[in-house]
C-alpha cells in the first residue's frame, strides 16, 4: 500500500519528529527536553499536527458533511442536541454510562463512493446499539455514542460488533471509554478521540517512510 498523499508528509519535519516521540509515549516534558523547546511550543506543535491530520481526513471524504439527511433518519443527533440529551440523562443516572468513539480514517484518498462508504458505517453505528443510546457525529467519520447504563461485558460486546465492519482500503478505529465522574462527556469523547489519532498514526507510521 502506497501513502504518496498521506497525511504525515504535510506535517513539518519538527511536527513529524514531535509524532513520532509521541507514540513511542514520550511525555510533553520529555519532548521539551529533547527538543531543547518549551512544554507550551510542543503541545502547540502537537495540536497542530492533530488538526492538520484531522483536515486531511475530512477534507479527503466526498460531501463531507458532518450530518447528512441519513443521519436524521437513522436518528444520529447533532452535537448540540446530543449534549444536552446527555447531559440531562447524566442527571438521572450520576456516573453509570460509558462513551465509544468510532473513527473511519482513509487509507489514501477516497473514490466517489466516499460519502457511500460513510453512510454505511452510520447504518453499522445505528445497528450495532440499543435504541436507548445516543449517538452523535463530530465530524463527517466520527462517531460518538452514549451508552447509559451499560456493564462492562456489554460494552465490550458493542466494541466487538463495531470492529467487525470490513471496508476495504479504509481503517476503522473504535474505543470505549467508561464514565469514573471524572469528565464530562465531552472530555471523555474528546480524549477517546486523541487516542484513537494516535493508534491511527502508530499502525501506519512505517508505511509512510517517515525520514
């Protein structure tokens, strides 16, 4: 498999570097050290390298919106509305939920059959759940779920049927993360995102010939 359009070679060569200390699990701390840099220049470089990486995927998707009308009927909420059902449901139930990320990341740029391929991970998301989930899209191949009330072997069961989807030359990425009451949701989805960008680069860092 070739990566001549991959997202690491528009990253700068510091930006690579701080990628690449990152997934050997180097600590900002670390970085700095190395780098001879403040820790505020590298986490900069960092969030950079996050949303140059996120860019290059949403802007490789065909009709990338992030809420399609097929969504709507497959009642995928937006963000807003989603968080404020959540937010209401967490209310009630305190700490006993769990939050799943699902990202679907382009082996090299899409075909035209890039918005169909979306939508059939969105009818996967939707089968694949109980009705009383919530799931939202923060982007056109991200997906967040809400799972109220949910034990950890059921968990991993909805984690299992997620990864089961096969779609040839894209890689779908899937991470359960269980409510301590430490985060809010957001926070939760949000360093459940940062992982799964990080398992996504580990898994193809060697194919794309990184200097």
């Amino acid at each position: 498999m070739t990566h001549a359009n991959g997202p690491l070679l528009r990253l700068t060569a510091k930006e690579r570097q701080i990628v690449e200390m990152a997934i050997h699990g180097m600590s900002v701390e670390q970085m700095s050290i190395t780098l001879g840099q403040s820790p505020k220049v590298v986490i900069r470089h960092m969030h950079q390298c996050i949303r140059k990486l996120e860019m290059w995927s949403f802007n490789t998707v065909p009709a990338s919106s992030a809420h399609s009308l097929s969504d709507k009927e497959l009642g995928i909420l937006k963000p807003w509305e989603a968080e404020r059902r959540i937010t209401h449901v967490i209310r009630e139930i305190g700490n006993a939920w769990a939050c799943v990320v699902v990202l679907a990341m382009p082996d090299e740029t899409p075909g035209p059959n890039g918005a169909t391929v979306i939508e059939a991970i969105s009818c996967h998301v939707q089968a694949s759940v109980r009705q009383s989930d919530i799931i939202t899209k923060w982007s056109a191949t991200e997906w967040i779920l809400f799972l109220p009330y949910i034990s950890p072997d059921h968990m991993d069961m909805v984690v299992r049927r997620l990864e089961r989807k096969h779609i040839p030359s894209w890689s779908l990425f899937v991470l359960a993360c269980p409510s301590t009451g430490a985060e809010s949701f957001r926070q939760l989805a949000a360093r459940g995102h940062d992982e799964l960008m990080r398992q996504y680069i580990h898994r193809n860092l060697g194919s794309w010939g990184i200097p």
